[in-house]
C-alpha cells in the first residue's frame, strides 16, 4: 500500500485498486504476447476480445486516476484555504490531534 498520506480512506483503497489493476493488466498483456504464435481461429477471437476488453480496461483504470488526483488536490486547495483563513482553529486542531496521538503512543 501507498505511504502517502490522503484525507479519505476510500481514497487509499481506490488508489491500491488502481495499483492492482495495472499489474493485472499487464501481466494480461504478457499472457497475450507469450500465447501470440499459437494457432486456431478460436484462439485468434478470443485474443481479439481479450485485447478490446484490455484496451477498455486501460481508458477505464486512467479516468479513475485522473478523477483520484482531482479530488486528492481539490482536498488540498480546500484545506489549505481554511487554515489560512481560520490559523488559530487549525493550530488548535492541529495540537488536540498532536495531544490525542502522544497520550496514544505513550500508553504503549
């Protein structure tokens, strides 16, 4: 899993999906070279449809990103302009949280 640090946990999820996704994809694509000099016309049809399932696949896997990545900045931009238009409730938050994780770890 990813270490970057996202708002959202659906957000992880979706991007580690988006990670799996591609390896399945490739190695799909490698099945599909290696099995490339094996005859029959059955064989041949379901390459076709294989690689077009593939190819819908890939459109599909590179909207999801460039939807990810917009809401991630979107996220971004909002809480970025709310620490600079409320400074002393983010600090406030910020050390609630900073107090909430050393009383959590100190338990350990």
């Amino acid at each position: 899993m990813s270490t970057k640090n996202l708002s959202d946990p659906a957000d992880v999820t979706k991007e580690q999906l988006i990670h799996d996704f591609k390896v399945v994809v490739s190695d799909a694509e490698a099945l599909l070279k290696a099995t490339a000099g094996q005859g029959g016309e059955a064989v041949s049809a379901m390459r076709s449809r294989v690689e077009a399932s593939l190819a819908s696949a890939k459109e599909k896997m590179v909207d999801a990103e460039v939807a990810l990545v917009a809401r991630t900045k979107a996220a971004a931009k909002a809480t970025d302009e709310y620490v600079h238009g409320h400074p002393w409730q983010a600090i406030g938050v910020a050390a609630s949280v900073g107090m909430v994780i050393g009383l959590l770890i100190g338990r350990r």
